[in-house]
C-alpha cells in the first residue's frame, strides 16, 4: 500500500530564531515604573468599612473549634487506619489455615 505525503514547498518550512523570555521589555527598552514601589503595596484601597468592630474572642473560639475538630478527624483517621491493619493481619492468619489467630486476653487470678 502506497502512503501518499502532501506536496511542500519551501516557503511551508522556516526556522525561527528562539529569543527566551526574561524580561517583561525586549532588551534596550527598558522603561522606569510610573508609580512608586510603596503605593503598588498598600492594600488599604481594598479595605471595606465595618459596621461593627472585630471580635477577637468570638475568632479565637471558632479557631479553637476548628483545631480540636481538625485533631479529632486526625485521631478517628489514625484509629481507623489501625484497626483496618489489624483485621487485615488476622484476615490473613485465617486464609493462611491456622487456628490461633484471635488474641485472647487472660485476667490474671488473684
């Protein structure tokens, strides 16, 4: 079977000279900023006027909050993450045919 290609020219294939990009100018054209440095910094353009003032007890309770659910969630994931290994460690007993696999705590007599 004949694999037909398309007729090109020369005119279709042309090599571009590569010029990274490190600047934001070409070189030679380097323009001085028109604002000053400080005045692209403040941020106080975009402060909106509160009714109220802040509450820091109300924030620093939701902070908490938020700490001991997010420590909570940890501790339930960890818990879980354990107990699924060690059913799948007894799991793995059982298929394997033994018998002593279940652990049995014995209180000691007194």
């Amino acid at each position: 079977m004949k694999t037909q290609r398309p007729i090109s020219s020369d005119d279709e294939h042309v090599v571009l000279k590569f010029r990274p990009r490190t600047s934001a100018q070409p070189p030679g054209k380097r323009e001085q900023p028109t604002r000053p440095a400080s005045v692209a910094n403040d941020l106080s353009r975009y402060e909106k006027p509160r009714e109220e003032p802040d509450d820091f007890r109300q924030r620093m309770l939701a902070n908490i909050a938020a700490f001991a659910f997010t420590v909570a969630l940890t501790a339930i994931g960890i818990w879980l993450a354990m107990s699924i290994a060690d059913l799948r460690k007894t799991q793995d007993c059982v298929l394997m045919g033994r018998r002593d696999c279940a652990k049995i705590t014995v209180m000691p007599r007194t």
